[in-house]
C-alpha cells in the first residue's frame, strides 16, 4: 500500500488475535522512509456491526 502525504488510505485485512501489530516501511518511498513505522490495530468483527 502507497503512503500520499496529505491523503488517507485504508486496506482491509482479515487477523486471527485481536491488538496491535506494528510494521516498518518496506519500500524505498522518499526521504527517511525508515523512519515511517506502521501500526494496525486489529478490533474484533463485532466492534463494526451497527
């Protein structure tokens, strides 16, 4: 997934365990792109049901 300074982005993933994962850039994006750390925090299915 592309980082846009300025534009929000989303993905949907599907995870196991509910919490936090952390992650680190992975690709070289631009100027101190490992310093852009990623953090997902997974909710369980129920917490999106209206």
């Amino acid at each position: 997934m592309d980082c846009v300074p300025g534009r929000s982005t989303h993905h949907t993933l599907y995870i196991d365990n509910i919490g936090f994962y952390y992650g680190q850039c992975a690709e070289i994006c631009g100027r101190y792109h490992h310093h852009m750390p990623v953090r997902v925090c997974a909710l369980p299915y129920e917490h999106f049901m209206l």
